[in-house]
C-alpha cells in the first residue's frame, strides 16, 4: 500500500472490528442478550465495583505523588549518589507493596 491508500486500511479496520464485535456478540450471547431485571442487577454491582475502584485508584495516585515529591526533596537537597540510594529503595518497596496489593 502507498501513503495515499489509507481509505483501504481505513475499510479494512472498521470491517475487522465489526467482525470482530459480531463474533464477541455471539460468543458472549448468554451475557449480551440477557432479561432487564438480570440488567439492572448487573449495573449496580457494576456502580458498586466502579465506586470501590475509584477509591483504590486515588490513594494509589496519592502514594505515587508523595514518592514524587520525595524524590524531588532529595534530588533537590542532597547529591546523587543519595539520591540513588533512596530512589533505589523507594523503587523497590513501591514495587513490592503494588505486589502485595494485586494479590492481597
């Protein structure tokens, strides 16, 4: 293909999808084509997991900006090799109590 035959691609794309949503609708039917009170059950344990889920995301931003900042405190007060030192372990028990998190 040549830069000026992005409509096929464009074509090509939207009928891979589409094909690929119709396969989804069919395998997942019992899921898809379920009765309104099963529905309505299902979205609010949907707004109860998104409600859940929105708290976990905030404190895990709130953890990564104290990091954050102090990083920035010691980039700022102190030399390299300490700043390394205690970017190193921050590092490593961040990665650690993300671990212990996803499966605990």
């Amino acid at each position: 293909f040549k830069w000026h035959e992005y409509k096929v691609m464009i074509w090509a794309d939207v009928l891979g999808r589409t094909f690929s949503l119709l396969l989804s609708f069919w395998i997942c039917k019992d899921i898809v084509f379920q009765s309104l009170s099963e529905f309505i059950l299902d979205l609010r344990e949907s707004f109860d997991n998104i409600r859940v889920g929105i708290n976990l995301m905030l404190s895990n931003i709130a953890s990564s900006m104290i990091i954050g900042i102090v990083r920035m405190g010691i980039q700022w007060n102190w030399n390299i090799e300490t700043f390394g030192k205690v970017s190193l372990t921050l590092s490593i028990s961040n990665l650690l109590m993300t671990f212990l998190t996803a499966i605990g």
